[in-house]
C-alpha cells in the first residue's frame, strides 16, 4: 500500500494521545478518515483540526467500542461516506493501574472490551471487505508491556489482556496474509499521554517519557512499505523507565516504594 492518497482508514481513540496522533499521520499521507471516540466534542474539534491541516476529508463518528453496536455503526457509516475502508487502526483504550487484589472487579470487563475485545470484534466487522479487496491494512496498538516476563507489577490484568491481542494479531498475519492483508502491532513504551498522566508518580517525570512522534514514525513505516511486505511487530520502547528496560528483574520495585 505505498500510495495511499485517497484510501480510507477507521482511526479509533482519535480524539486526543496516541490514536489523535496516527489521524494525523494518516492524513499526512492522503488518507482520508473516518475517526471514532466516545465524547464527540473533542473528536469534532480534532476532526476539523485534522481536515484544516491535512486537506482530507475526516469523518468523526461518536463510538463506544465497548458496545457492538457502535462498532457496526462506525463501520457503516464509513462505508456510507467513502464506498470502501482500506486501513483499520484499533487504537481506543484505557488503563489502570492496582495491585490485583485492590483492582475493582469491574475494571476487568471495562479493559476487556476495551483493549481486547473491541479491537477483534471491529476487525471482524471489516475482514470480509478486506478480503474480498484482496487488501487492507490492520494497525494494532498492543503495549511494550507485553515484553516484559513476568508483567509489569500492577499492571497485570491491562498488559495480560495486550499480550492476548499481540498473540491473536500475529495469528490473524498468518490467517490473513494469502488474502494481502497485512496486520501489524506495535508496542510502545510509556508514551506522555492524558492516559499515563493518570498513572501513578513512575510516570510522573516527563523526561523519561516517549512523545507519540515514534510512534507516528513506526506506523508510518508500517503503511507505506511494499504491497508484498508486512511489519509484523514494531517495537518503540523508552530507554529510561524502568517499566520496559529489556530485562525487568523478578523482585520489582513498585514505583514510589
Ligand atoms: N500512553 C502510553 O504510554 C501507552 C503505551 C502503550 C500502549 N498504549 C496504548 O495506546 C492506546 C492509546 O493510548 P493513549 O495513551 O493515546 O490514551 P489516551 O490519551 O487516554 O487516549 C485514549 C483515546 O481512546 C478513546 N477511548 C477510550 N475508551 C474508549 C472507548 N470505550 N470507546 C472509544 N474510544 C475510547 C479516548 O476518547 P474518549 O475518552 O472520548 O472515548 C481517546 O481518544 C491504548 O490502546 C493504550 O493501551 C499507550
């Protein structure tokens, strides 16, 4: 997929952070989009701030994507708007941070649907288009977390839940590649955020954090290599937090103790 001008990709989680950030780099390449988050205030200003900067067209579409409901609705709707979907970027989630025996039971089933089953059921609803176009491009957004062993302490639940959708993407690679599908997941290290703002004091000294611009790079890379490529995994890890030095001893720290 080298030249992406006029091709359209599902952004989810692009009003603000992470997702806002591939939106952008998305446009930057000619794509046009179709964005999804569930405040529609903030996903309308990035929406017209993206179109005025990019001169594409952008699509915001309110979307919980916990509720399979909102999930067809984001899919019908783009292909109402532009007729195909060519580029899906699963980006929407949330995290928390307890020690397991604190963590509300609920918080299970809000990451759950947000970080593991969104995300597969969202591609479900497009796989069928993508393999009848004999293309499409998937982007993952997994976690650097999922490279740590065993997970990062207090973390548990949010990174066990990446590591099932680094494991379920690659699978879907080798299901999906004879069809020209490619799926790609990337990990990235503590990246500066509102998502780790909300993080406890690991978190709280910026310097350590990555911007999303390696990030914006990788996906980057992963969009425009040659039709009969596919970056598999694209890992983007800080090298100062202690969360995702290449070897994270059995006995950590928690932060602050
Ligand atoms: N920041 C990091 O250090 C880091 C590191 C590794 C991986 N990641 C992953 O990167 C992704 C983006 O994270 P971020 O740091 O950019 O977070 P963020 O700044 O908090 O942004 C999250 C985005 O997702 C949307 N969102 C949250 N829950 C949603 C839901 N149920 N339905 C639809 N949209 C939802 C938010 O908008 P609304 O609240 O309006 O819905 C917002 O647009 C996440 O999957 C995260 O796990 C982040």
């Amino acid at each position: 997929m080298s030249d992406l001008k006029g091709k359209v990709a599902i952004v989810t989680g692009a009003s603000r952070g992470i997702g806002k950030a591939l939106a952008c780099t998305a446009a930057s390449l000619g794509v046009n989009l179709v964005i999804g988050a569930r405040n529609e205030g903030p996903l309308k200003e990035t929406a017209e701030e993206i179109k005025k900067k990019y001169k594409v067209e952008v699509l915001p579409v309110g979307c919980d994507v916990t509720k399979l409901e909102d999930l067809e609705n984001l899919v019908n709707k783009a292909k109402e708007k532009f007729g195909r979907i060519d580029i899906l970027i699963n980006n929407a989630g949330v995290s928390s941070q307890y020690p397991f025996h604190e963590q509300p039971i609920e918080d299970f089933e809000k990451l759950a649907h947000t970080n593991y089953l969104g995300y597969v059921r969202l591609i479900r609803l497009v796989i069928n288009d993508f393999i009848k176009q004999k293309s499409g491009a998937i982007i993952n957004m997994v976690s650097g977390s999922t490279l740590c062993d065993p997970l990062p302490r207090n973390f548990i639940v949010y990174s066990s839940l990446k590591v099932g959708l680094r494991a379920f993407s690659k699978g879907l690679f080798w299901e999906l590649r004879d069809h020209g599908i490619k799926v790609t997941s990337i990990l990235p290290g503590v990246t500066d955020t509102d998502l780790t703002g909300k993080l406890a004091e690991i978190t709280s000294d910026s310097s350590r954090l990555m911007t999303t611009e390696a990030i914006e790079n990788a996906v980057r890379f992963a969009l425009t290599v040659p039709a009969n490529v596919c970056p598999l995994e694209i890992a983007v890890i800080n090298q100062q937090t202690p969360w995702t030095a290449p070897v994270i001893p059995f006995e950590q720290k928690h932060p602050g103790k």
